[in-house]
C-alpha cells in the first residue's frame, strides 16, 4: 500500500512549510485536560520540603496542598493523585497504618473532596509506604512478598479510601486478583461510583529510585527489589495478560509504568483492549529531564511538552506526571 504519491508528485515538507499547516494536519494533541498530578503529602503545617533527586517537587502538608488544588482546577487538570509521606514510628510488618481511617490521606481526601469538588481526587492502593520493611505487601518467614493475606489488607485500604470520599482508586501493588477483590468489596458495600485505574503492566523498574526517596521507602527496603511481583522489564506479551486480567476483573482504566521506556507497551495495550489507557511518567524519568534541564543540556519546556504529547502519539488517554503543572501553565500561555 502507497500511502503517500512518491517525489516529485508528493513532497511531504509541504504540510511542514508554516505553522497554519502544521496545526492543521497535526494528528495529536496535549491538554490539560490529560493530565494526572501526583503529589506527595505528609502531616503537619505549613510544610513543603523540597525532595532532592526530584527538582521542584515538594512534600506538602494539608495546608499548603489546598493552594496547589486550587490552582489544578484553574488549569484544568482533572485529577491529583495523592502519595503519603508516613511517619516511621507508624511503620509496622504488616502496614496496618494503611487502612486507618482517620490517617494522613483520608484525612485529605475528606478536606479536599470538601473545598474542591470538582477536582478528581485519586489514591495509590499499595502497602509500602506504611511497611518497616518498605514492600508492597506481608511478608513470610523469608521474605517473600505473600498474595493473598496482603490483597485482604489491600482491601481495607481501598474501602478506607472510598469511605473518605476519594473517586479513584489505583492499586499499585501488583499482587495477583486485588483488582477483583477491590470491586467485590466496593460493590458490597453498595460504592457503585469508586472508580479503578489499575497499575496493571507495573514493571520492577529503576527509574522509582527518586520516589521512594520522596516517600521515604528507600531507606526501609535498602537492597532489596520488588521483581517477585512487578514485571520483568523483558516482558510485553505478559503486560497483554495482565491488563486483560485487570479489564476481566472490573477495572475502569489501566495503566503502564514506568512511561517513555515502555511506550511500545502503551501502544500495544490500547491497540489490543481499547479501554481507557494511563501511562505514569515516573520520578526517574522526571529526574533525568530536569537534570539534564537544569545543566543547560536540554531545553527544559520543549522536552517537557515533547515528552507528553509523545505519551498521547502511543495511545495513551492521559498521562501521569510530576510536570503536570507546568505543562498546563505552559499550555495555557501557548493558547
Ligand atoms: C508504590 C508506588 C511506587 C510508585 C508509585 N506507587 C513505587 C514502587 O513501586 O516502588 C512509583 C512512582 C514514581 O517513581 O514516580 N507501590
């Protein structure tokens, strides 16, 4: 098949000669609109310290967060995704600080959901940042990550986090059947509404390095990795399964992380199930494009918009990304 009549008769630079036309031809775009800001959150007041090895990331406490809330639903962006900085003295084995419902994040799911309802409030269902150990679930005698006692807690959390009020639900953990478990319990409870973006192709990936320094994990799981569970970066067929799985088992939305490295995975899912698909541009990735930015090596703005608009050229629906909302000032400003 000829898609394009071949020189001289088609010269495609054509459609590349003046902005008017480039805007006109251009097959995909970015909004805000597709945009999910993850933020980190801790207790106290008047809080926003900095994370290193994220430039221009900060943990907020309450207080400070409203503002940033705010200033999402002027921009646009649809939903914050909430991650907890959790005070060591409430890490324990089992993680039980997760399902508390008077904790950090149902605290602020009920304060935000109250003074700005119209912005999505999304939530991580995973255990690490409530275990002395740092993983995502109970563990045995060994140290191998059980499945089923930690999709029961899994569980808990969830419907901790739908009681306070939030609208997303997204289990990060990768154990096997938690998204199954999840609607079960939610529907019981009557909750037809709770939706679920599932972490469905999560691979054991470097590039959460710099999160686990902002949530405080990594001193907590020293050497040790999270391949007994996540997905081998070798893997694609297997991110097919996966996803399949999670649609079988009541997901609303899926997603891909880590984001630019796995943009063939992005693509495969949406050309295979056509359900509404994520992909989360991780803490390495954001490290490494703000490193190289602030080094004068690259052009901080242009990479940012570039790299997003690449997630949308992949089929992705929308991105998560700690550039959210610069991005959205930035679109907003072009406009
Ligand atoms: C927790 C979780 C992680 C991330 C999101 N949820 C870390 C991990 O799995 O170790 C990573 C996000 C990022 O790197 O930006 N289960």
């Amino acid at each position: 098949m000829t898609l394009h009549a071949p020189f001289p008769a088609g010269r495609p630079r054509r459609l590349r000669r003046d902005s008017f036309t480039r805007n006109l031809v251009r097959e995909h775009a970015l909004s805000a609109h597709d945009l999910i800001y993850p933020v980190f959150v801790q207790e106290g007041l008047n809080k926003r310290d900095a994370v290193a090895s994220m430039p221009g990331v900060e943990r907020f406490s309450l207080d400070t967060l409203l503002p940033v809330a705010e200033e999402c639903v002027a921009l646009g962006i649809p939903v914050m995704a909430l991650f907890p900085v959790i005070d060591a003295s409430l890490k324990t084995p089992a993680g039980d600080e997760a399902f508390n419902p008077d904790g950090l994040i149902p605290r602020v799911v009920a304060a935000l959901k109250a003074r700005f309802p119209e912005l999505g409030v999304m939530t991580d269902v995973a255990l690490d940042p409530y275990t002395s150990h740092g993983q995502d679930g109970l563990l045995d005698d060994t140290g191998y990550v059980l499945n089923d006692p930690t999709v029961e807690v899994l569980v808990k959390q969830a419907l901790t986090q739908a009681e306070a009020g939030v609208d997303i639900v997204a289990p990060s953990d990768m154990m096997d059947g938690r998204i199954g478990a999840v609607r079960d319990a939610l529907e019981g409870n009557g909750d037809i509404h709770t939706r679920i973006m599932a972490y469905s192709a999560k691979y054991a990936s470097a590039f959460y390095g710099p999160f686990r320094d902002a949530v405080g994990s990594a001193g907590n799981l020293g050497k040790s990795n999270k391949k007994v569970y996540q997905m081998d970066p070798g893997n694609s067929d297997e991110a097919l399964r996966e996803v399949g799985i999670d649609i079988a088992e009541g997901a609303d939305m899926v997603m891909v992380k880590p984001g630019m490295p796995y943009l063939d995975i992005v693509r495969r899912v949406k050309d295979e199930f056509r359900v509404p698909t994520f992909a989360y541009q991780v803490s390495g990735e954001y490290a490494m494009l703000k490193a190289a930015a602030q080094n004068g090596w690259l052009d901080h703005d242009a990479v940012m918009l570039e790299s997003l608009l690449a997630f949308k050229r992949a089929g992705a629906d929308g991105v998560l990304t700690y550039f959210a909302r610069d991005a959205a000032r930035l679109l907003k400003q072009q406009r």
